[in-house]
C-alpha cells in the first residue's frame, strides 16, 4: 500500500467528514461537498542513522470543496479544519495512525498550519486547504546487487 494510499484510507474514518463522500487523491470537483488529499513539497528524510534506518515525513494536505455563500457556511467550514486538526493531535497521543507497508511505522500525524481558502471560484464555492504530515520510520532498505 502507498503512503498517500494509506493516508486516505485512515482520513476516511475521521467521523466529522459528510457521510458516503469519497476522499479523492489528486482530484477534486467542483460541487460542494468533496474531499481530496494531495502531497506537498517538503523535506523527505529528517533524520538518518548510521544503520540505515531513517524518519521520514511526508506532507500532504486536505482540501475540501465548500460553500462560501454566506458567513455562517464559512465559519462551519473552519470549524470543521480545526477540529480535524484536533483530531490529529489526539489520534497521535492516542497512538492510532495510519498502518504503513512492511517496514515502515507511522509516529505522528499532524496538522502543520491552520486551514485557509486556497482557492475562491467564480461561483459561491471554494476550495479549502490545510496542511498536514505524517511522520514514520522506515527500516534500513536493503539493496540486492544485480546479477
């Protein structure tokens, strides 16, 4: 399983996101309610040991498609990111994270930033972003020489 894979799946069990949505990857609509889970740029390797074994992060961000017709649906859309945010930070005192592929532990996940509205569509829609990342350890890569 991909980490981005992984991500999605464990995002789909946070119980404040709109019922029967799909969080997509690398896509998102145009009609609100929608979901979609992208990777940023940012460092890959934060530490590496002398055995191989490295901590890794990988960033990523929720986006969301969401009315912004009027002040009380853009007040809800907020609070909706900070309480997933929350949400985060709780998952990971809790130790409930994503299950990563063999050799790699996920330590912590979190929310990086305080959402925002990425970007505002010519209609009464927009999309919403915040910023997030995983952090896990990777198990030394055992390279096979060729033959």
């Amino acid at each position: 399983m991909s980490i981005i894979e992984a991500i999605r799946d464990y995002i789909m069990d946070y119980d404040k996101l709109t019922a029967n949505l799909p969080v997509w990857v690398n896509y998102i609509g145009a009609v609100p309610i929608e979901y979609n889970i992208i990777p940023i740029a940012g460092p890959v390797i934060e530490e590496e040991y002398i055995n191989g074994a490295s901590i890794r992060s990988f960033p990523f961000a929720l986006q969301s498609v969401e009315s912004t017709a009027d002040n009380l649906h853009r007040l809800q859309t907020m609070g909706f990111f900070e309480a997933f945010s929350e949400w985060l930070d709780q998952q990971t005192v809790d130790k409930v994270l994503p299950t990563l592929s063999i050799g790699q532990t996920s330590r912590l996940i979190e929310a990086t930033g305080w959402a925002y509205l990425y970007k505002q569509g010519s209609s009464e829609t927009g999309i919403y972003q915040i910023q997030c990342r995983l952090q896990y350890r990777q198990v030394a890569l055992v390279l096979t020489p060729p033959e």
